[in-house]
C-alpha cells in the first residue's frame, strides 16, 4: 500500500478536489460520510493567511472526522508561502496542498495557480522551502501544462519527487484550456508508467460516473481519482463509485426524497459556519445540480434557487415531496 508520508493510500482511492465556494467544511462533512478517503479545503490564499484575513483562517477550520484532512494553499511569493504554510501546518492538518492548477484568470495571471507553470524554478523552490518549513507531507495538484505547446508535467512529476513531494494529482487539462474541452489523461498515464515514479498519483477531470471511475483506473493506473465537479450537489457520488468498484454493478439513482433529504443535511451543517439565510444562499449551487430529471419542474426549480429563507426553501422541498415524491 502507497502512503503519504505515514498515511495509508487506500487502493483506488477516492478523494474530494479543493474547490472555491464548494468544498467548504459543510460538504467536506457529507463527502466524508459518503465514503471520500481524503478533503481538502477550498484553496487558501497565502497573501490572505499571513495578513490574517477572517474569512480564509475559517477555511482551515474541520473537524476530526474529516481526517486525513489538507489544507490548500496557493500564491506565487516564496517567502509568503512559507510563512502561510507555518500558519497551516499550526492547524494540524494531516496534509499541506500546493496549488499549482487554479486556471482563473485573476490569479493565474499573476503567476499563483497555474501561473506557475510558467515559472517552474519558482514552483519547485516555493515547493522545497516548504517541505523544510512543515511536519506534514507537502503534495502539489496541478494541470498539463500552461497550453499545448508547453506539457511540462511528465518532467515536473519526477522533479517534484525528486525534492520530496509525496503525492501528485494532475487534472487533465491545460490552463488555456479552463475546464473546456474532455479531459486529457494521457500525461497521467505517463506519468504512472514511469519506473522512476513511486509517489502516490492522483488524476482529475471529468470522472462524473461509477463506470468512468473504473474505466480510468483501469487505463490509467492511477492511485487515486480526484472529484471535483461531479461532486457538487452530489456528495453521494462517493458511495456510489466505491460501491461500483467494489461490486461491479451500480447502485440505484437517489429518489426525489433522498435528494431532498441530503441538501436538507448539507444546509443543516452550513447554518452553524454561515448563520441564515447564508447557508441557504451558499447552498444555491449545490441544489441546482439536483432533481435535474424531472417533468415540468422549472417553476418549482426558480422557486428552490430563490428561496431566500430556511422556511421558504423547505416549503419548496415539501412541494416537490408532494409532487414527485411517489
């Protein structure tokens, strides 16, 4: 079994992506439930942390049973990141997570994310420095390449290795590419039949289904897939691939009700970090990734994204029990 510095890899291991907005302690938390083997934070800024900005202090915050936990840093500055990264590793984390692939133009563009696969010295002694600075195994998620033209991430695998990164996770996409087009796991595969290669590799893109799951790891190789879109709305899309990977048949779709039910559960665990209504706006983006099957739903669909109150959201819910709920 592969490890992260002492923590065990399980086989075809399934983890949450670090995603703004989405992977906030909240869902961390029904993810956890649903069967994810690692979370992580949404990404955390460097610049933010040391200047002891509220909101991205409260990113760091979990709880026992999201363990094995990572925090997320990005930034592009050396000696910032390392100080962030003191702040961090203060939290106990199990896991310091690099990002190196966040495509948004206002922080690639200035050389966080996967600006920095721009300036790979920079990226590998940011990287170093912080493996000296922190207790806890240092991991990188990154993309391809900056385009096409530079798909540097075969050769980045092994030097991030060499320096004593403990496990990589490559989404299989470009930054010029944003999350458009398929992704490419080629590299990924590269990077696995590489003999040099004995670090834990995760991949990420595109993996929405329990049959796509098996698919990739079968191809690929991979220690591990990474859910980052095809979770949103959907922690339970955890259970349903470990079950399919278990058992090689898929489970059946959640009703109306247990839909219901779930974003009930992530609201309910939203309203101690974000008080009301912001758990219910926050949850605005989850729930419209449910009930996506049903007949003649829009209105009741503009009703639930409108719903400014706990109360009125539930009058939804209960309409939609009413109507679908059979």
């Amino acid at each position: 079994m592969k490890k992260i510095g002492s923590i065990p890899v399980p086989k075809e291991a399934l983890l949450l992506a670090p995603m703004e907005d989405v992977s906030d302690q909240a869902f961390r938390t029904l993810c956890k439930e649903a069967g994810a083997d690692f979370v992580y934070t949404e990404f955390v800024s460097s610049d933010a942390l040391i200047r002891q900005i509220p909101k991205s202090l409260q990113k760091m915050h979990y709880r026992e049973m999201e363990r094995p936990f990572g925090i997320q840093l990005y930034g592009n500055d050396v000696d910032v990141m390392a100080e962030a990264a003191d702040i961090a590793s203060s939290q106990n984390p199990d896991i310091i997570d690099l990002n190196f692939g966040c495509p948004v133009k206002k922080i690639a563009n200035r050389g966080g994310g996967s600006g920095m696969l721009r300036d790979l010295p920079k990226l590998l002694e940011i990287t170093k420095t912080i493996i000296k600075r922190v207790p806890q195994p240092v991991t990188v998620k990154t993309r391809l390449g900056w385009d096409e033209k530079e798909l540097v991430v075969v050769e980045l695998a092994e030097a991030l290795q060499d320096i004593g990164v403990q496990a990589l996770t490559v989404h299989g996409r470009t930054r010029e590419q944003m999350y458009t087009g398929e992704a490419d796991w080629s590299l990924i595969g590269k990077i696995k039949e590489n003999p040099r290669m004995h670090i834990p590799v995760f991949g990420n893109g595109d993996v929405t289904s329990p049959k796509r799951a098996r698919e990739y790891f079968d191809r690929y190789g991979v220690d591990g897939i990474m859910i980052g879109r095809g979770a949103i709305g959907n922690p339970s899309i955890f259970r349903f691939i470990r079950h399919y990977l278990e058992m090689g048949e898929e489970l059946p779709a959640l009703t109306v009700l247990e839909q219901i039910d779930q974003m009930k559960r992530f609201i309910e665990h939203s309203i101690p970090l974000k008080g009301l209504p912001g758990a219910v706006l926050h949850a605005r983006r989850h729930l419209a990734n449910n009930f996506k099957s049903l007949p003649n739903f829009r209105n009741l669909r503009i009703q639930m994204l409108r719903a400014s109150s706990q109360e009125e959201l539930w009058q939804v819910f209960d309409e939609i029990a009413l109507r679908y709920g059979v």
